[in-house]
C-alpha cells in the first residue's frame, strides 16, 4: 500500500481550503443581499405609509433615500 505524495496532500487540502473560501465569499454575498433587500422593503413601506398618510415632505425625502439605496445597491 502505497502513500500519497506530501506535495499531493498538499495541493488536495489547498483545493479544499480555496473551495471553502468561495463558498464563504458566496454566503457573505447572499447575507448582504438579503439585509440590502430588507432594507429597501422597510424605506418602500414607509414610503407607502407617508404617501398614503398625505405627508408629502416626508414622502419626498424618503423617495429620494430610497432611489439613493437602490443606486447603491446597484453598483455593489
């Protein structure tokens, strides 16, 4: 019985640890998405219940933080 080579021991556990680090990269991206998306949900549902409750001053201000959140959003 023969053993593996310490340098394809080596390059095993290096793909291992490289693919392990996508997959974190990838579930840090999704986590950020989600927060970036609920986010958005919270300043369109107060935008709704300004613009429903005749607060023009306040629906404009939020319009304008919401359009600035999505173009935000948008360039990450």
């Amino acid at each position: 019985m023969s053993q593996e080579p310490a340098w394809r021991k080596a390059r095993q556990a290096e793909i291992s640890a490289r693919n392990v680090a996508t997959e974190a990269r990838r579930a840090v991206r999704s986590t950020n998405a989600a927060e970036a998306l609920k986010d958005l949900n919270q300043s369109a549902s107060e935008l709704l219940d300004f613009i429903q409750n005749d607060r023009a001053q306040a629906a404009a201000i939020r319009a304008r933080d919401l359009f600035s959140q999505i173009g935000a959003g948008r360039m990450r």
